[in-house]
C-alpha cells in the first residue's frame, strides 16, 4: 500500500522545485505540485518500489508542459524574478549570473529545457532520464549537448556570460 504522506514528504520539495524552474512562477508551481499528488491519489498507480520520484516528477513535467503551451504563458514577461531571496552583499554577483542562467535556460525549447532540467538540477543520469521520458539515451544526449551550446550562446549575447 502506498503511503502517500511519505511520499508528499520525501519528494513535494522536488516536485515543486522542478516545476518553479519549469514554470518561472511559484503560484503555478504550487499548484502544479498540489496537482501531482491529487492524481497519485486519484489514480493510485502501480509504482515500482524506488521509481516513485521518477514518476512524480514525470507527471510534473507533463503538466508544466500544459500549463507552458496555454495562453496564460503568452501574457508572462518572461525575466520575472527568478529567486525569492534578497542576496547578501557578497552574492551580488553569484545571484545575478543565476538569474542569467535561469533566464537563458526559459528561452530554449521545452525540450533542452527538460533535459538541462533532470541533469543537472535533479541530478539524473542519461539513461534514466531517458527510460522516464521514454526516448533512446542518444537523443537524451544530443538534447543536453544542444542545449548547452545554445545557452552558451544566448548567454553571450546576452552578456551573461564573462568570456
């Protein structure tokens, strides 16, 4: 039987961390969140013992990508705010290259974005983003491959990047 507040526990952080980054917005990221543990609820699917998160973040990501594609997203100024911390003096300048890097990261396709998304910010491998969005290892790598060029290249023309 699954204990759905230990799951909550263990991975809504992750959840909705994922899905703020997706989104850009913590409002619709907390909804989102909410959303994908009231369909692990609802549904009550099968899931292998340690393939939970893999599930959950799954089904953030499908929802994300929803959410992205409606019309709500045409009228959001990408560039809003992207930490909700006021930095310490000493941060400044992490905090902005952060904020660049954030920013870049909402400008490539949902695509790259979720491959960036599951490497390095969830810290999945290759194979097992892969096996979770269910397309070959290879294309997983050619998306991550890709999607760093483009951010090193809007990072430099955004000035973003000290070359």
């Amino acid at each position: 039987m699954i204990d759905y507040g230990e799951l909550y526990e263990k991975y809504a952080t992750d959840v909705l961390r994922v899905s703020y980054f997706y989104l850009g917005d913590r409002q619709r990221a907390e909804d989102v969140c909410q959303d994908v543990f009231v369909r692990l609820m609802t549904n009550a699917p099968d899931l292998q013992e340690g393939r939970e998160k893999a599930w959950l973040l799954k089904v953030a990501l499908n929802r994300c990508r929803d959410l992205w594609r409606g019309a709500w997203v045409r009228r959001v100024v990408l560039g809003s705010p992207a930490f909700e911390t006021i930095p310490a003096p000493d941060a400044t300048e992490r905090r902005e290259d952060e904020e660049a890097m954030m920013q870049a990261i909402h400008l490539l396709p949902a695509t790259f974005r979720e491959a960036i998304l599951l490497y390095y910010y969830q810290g999945y491998g290759i194979s097992e983003i892969a096996e979770m969005l269910e397309l070959p290892e290879g294309t997983i790598s050619s998306r991550l491959s890709r999607a760093r060029k483009k951010l090193e290249q809007i990072l430099k023309d955004e000035g973003g990047l000290e070359q």
